[in-house]
C-alpha cells in the first residue's frame, strides 16, 4: 500500500504516463494527456467519450465512463457501468487480447439489455445498436 500513487486526499490515485490504451509507461516518459475526474452532465460525458473513442482511447473513454457512473443516481448505475465495460472491452480487442474483449463485451451486453428493459433514461442511445457494433468490432 505505502508504493501507490496518492492525491492530496490520500486515495489512490495512479500518477504514472500511460499510452493511448491505458497501459502504464515507465515514470518520466510521456504519455497522453490524463483525462479530468470532475463528473459531467450526461450528454458531455456521452459526447466526450464519443470524442475519446473516435481519437483512438477506448481506456480514456471507459474512465469517462466511470467517472459519470460513480457520480450518477442510482438508477442509471446499470447503464453508466456497461457502456464503461464496452469500452474495456473494445481497449482489450485494441491490445490484442481477444478472450478478455469477448467477455467484457458480453458482460456489458447483458447489463445493457437488462436496463434497457427498465424505464430509465438512455440520453437518446439505441442500445442494441452499440451492443451490436461493439460485438462486429470484437
């Protein structure tokens, strides 16, 4: 625990650059640009995830993701964590690992279907189609 990277709060926090697919790099090399923690409103963090995944940083934009889903309401958890794990799944098919991108795609899908089942907002996603787009890439 003592040999992790810490903020000012004390939480871990990774400080090490990393490559456009998240992968660690040696300290004092240059990576990419980390992206903000600070929580967007739902339509910005679908437009810079968009952004991030166009630019060729699935990892980026599962932390994107993650960001949104950790702050959201309760009830859009489900659909916050799946698009982050399709985007895992699409940085695992970018690094080569296909057993890990197939399993992080169909975890996604199941939780995607599920919410999708619900009544809770999808901020205008057509949710089989990312799904099905995410499986054709993978």
């Amino acid at each position: 625990m003592g040999d992790r990277d810490r903020n000012e709060q004390g939480r871990a926090q990774q400080a090490r650059p990393r490559d456009a697919l998240g992968r660690p790099l040696p300290y004092g090399e240059v990576g990419v640009e980390p992206i903000s923690e600070e929580p967007l409103p739902p339509q910005e963090t679908l437009a810079y995830a968009r952004e991030l995944l166009d630019a060729g940083r699935p990892f980026a934009a599962h932390e994107a993701l993650e960001v949104r889903w950790k702050s959201c309401p309760e009830e859009e958890r489900e659909l916050w964590q799946g698009l982050a794990q399709l985007c895992v799944g699409l940085t695992h098919h970018e690094r080569g690992n296909a057993v890990g991108a197939a399993r992080l795609i169909e975890r996604a899908a199941r939780r995607l279907e599920a919410y999708g089942q619900g009544d809770g907002p999808t901020y205008g996603l057509d949710l089989g189609a990312l799904i099905a787009c995410a499986r054709d890439r993978v």
